[in-house]
C-alpha cells in the first residue's frame, strides 16, 4: 500500500479527535514538507512504517477509535505483558506495512502503587503507552493541512495537529541517553534534515525556544538541552559519520551535519 494512502485512511479515521492527537515521530518529519513554511527538498524523507501519535492524559477523550480506526481497515496487534497490552493499529501486512501506536506523557516514577511499571494506559478505546519525555512534543504544536494536491487520496483538505519541529528537535536531545547506537544516529539526521526543511525559521526558532519551550521545560531540562545541544555537535563523531551514511538518496557528509548543526543551534538557543 502507498503510504500516503495509508496517511490519508489513518487522518480520516482520526478526524473527529483531531483537537485532542499531534502526530509525532517519523511521521511528524513527513507532514512537515506540507507546511508552506517549509524549504522544498530535493531529497526523500527518512522512511518509517510507524505513525506515533501522542495525547494529554489529563482529561478524558471521548468516543471509540479503536472502533473508527477497525472502521477504516485497521487491526488492532497487543504485545507484551504491560496492563492494558502495548497495541499497534496496522494497516495491510502486520510484518511490512503501515502502523500507528499511541502515546501519552509518562509522570513520577513509572512504577504503579503495587510495583507494576506504570507503562500503558487505555483511553477512548485504544492501548497507548506512556513515554517519557513526551509532553514536550505536546506544546505549541503546528496546524498543517493535508490535501489532495499534495498527493493525499482525502476527499477534502484536512488540517491536523503535527509536533511543532523545533520540540521534535528538542525531544530528541532528552532522549538521546536512553537510544541505541543505529537511533542516535538517525535522529541526527532527523535534526540536521529538520534544520535544513526550515532554515529561514531559525531566528523564529530563537523566539519560540525563549518565550515557550524553554519556559515549558523548566530551568534544569533547559540547561540539559543546551548542554546536549553542544556536545552531540560539537565534533565530528561516530554518531555524525554513522547519521551521514544513511541516506541513499543524497551526498551528504558528517562536515555538513556537524557544521551545520552547530551553527544553526548557536543562534536557536543563545542567550
């Protein structure tokens, strides 16, 4: 299946909690290219099967998508010992095709009251897991629309929420720790490619990172970013090297992404 067929099958059954769902991830990276904002890239973005799509758990949504989403041709995958079970809503070959997972912030400890790791939760229908680090995806998020002149089987233009890029930027330095080797250097390159899509916003960036996301991370996270910021860039490493040898479509060396980077976050989040 296209995987903008399979995009537009997923923004229909989701449409009416489009208020309450901010497409994040891979997918976040994908929808940017439709913001008018955004330079026009010669090169193809990083592919992924998987669509994350988080929510705020502090208040209820209401309704059933698990039932629109089952209406539209997905099916509903658990895995995993968690309580509700970790779910994937694939479309077409459940080994090679097109899935969405939910996710939500994860708050305290992450252990439940009795010891249980307080993974997942269940709302309006679907299993979502809770993720640290994520509410930051949830602030000052983009509205971009997706229509069928962009190459998007929808009937009409649709708008959603997608991850406003500099906290996609951002987010990816708080969980840089906890990544492996192959995502490091992956989510370099998702850093470098989302400098080069919005180039012209950086000093737009600078504003946004002082008057909102910074104020939203609080003094300590803030500093953490800025620290990480300097030091993934601050050379070239074997994360960089790694980063530039996977696009196939492109020449692109660790100079670039380094030099690049480095420059485009002194003036982002200088003082």
């Amino acid at each position: 299946m296209n995987d903008l067929d399979a995009l537009a099958k997923l923004a229909q059954a989701l449409s009416p909690w489009r208020a309450h769902l901010v497409f994040i991830g891979g997918w976040a990276h994908r929808i940017h290219r439709f913001s008018p904002r955004a330079n026009r890239l010669e090169y193809q973005p990083i592919f992924t099967r998987d669509t994350d799509l988080a929510f705020a758990n502090r208040a209820p949504i209401e309704g059933d998508i698990k039932g629109a989403l089952i209406e539209h041709g997905f099916k509903e995958q658990l895995a995993g010992e968690h309580k509700p079970p970790v779910a994937h809503y694939t479309l077409g070959d459940e080994n090679g095709g097109f899935y969405a997972e939910f996710l939500t912030p994860l708050i305290g400890s992450g252990i439940k009251r009795g010891g249980e790791p307080d993974a997942t939760m269940t709302m309006a229908g679907i299993s979502a897991q809770k993720i640290r680090h994520l509410d930051i995806l949830l602030v000052d998020p983009w509205l971009i629309t997706l229509d069928p002149q962009s190459g998007i089987p929808l009937p009409s233009s649709m708008d959603v929420q997608v991850a406003n890029p500099l906290c996609f930027i951002v987010q990816k330095f708080l969980i840089q720790k906890d990544r492996p080797a192959a995502k490091k250097a992956q989510d370099v390159l998702y850093i470098y490619d989302t400098i080069e899509l919005f180039g012209a916003l950086l000093e737009e960036f600078h504003e946004t990172w002082k008057r909102t996301i910074s104020p939203a991370l609080g003094k300590k996270l803030s500093n953490d970013v800025l620290t990480l910021s300097r030091t993934t860039f601050s050379n070239i490493n074997d994360v960089i090297r790694d980063a530039a040898r996977i696009p196939q479509d492109r020449k692109l060396t660790p100079e670039q992404i380094q030099q690049t980077s480095q420059l485009a976050f002194e003036l982002i989040l200088n003082e």
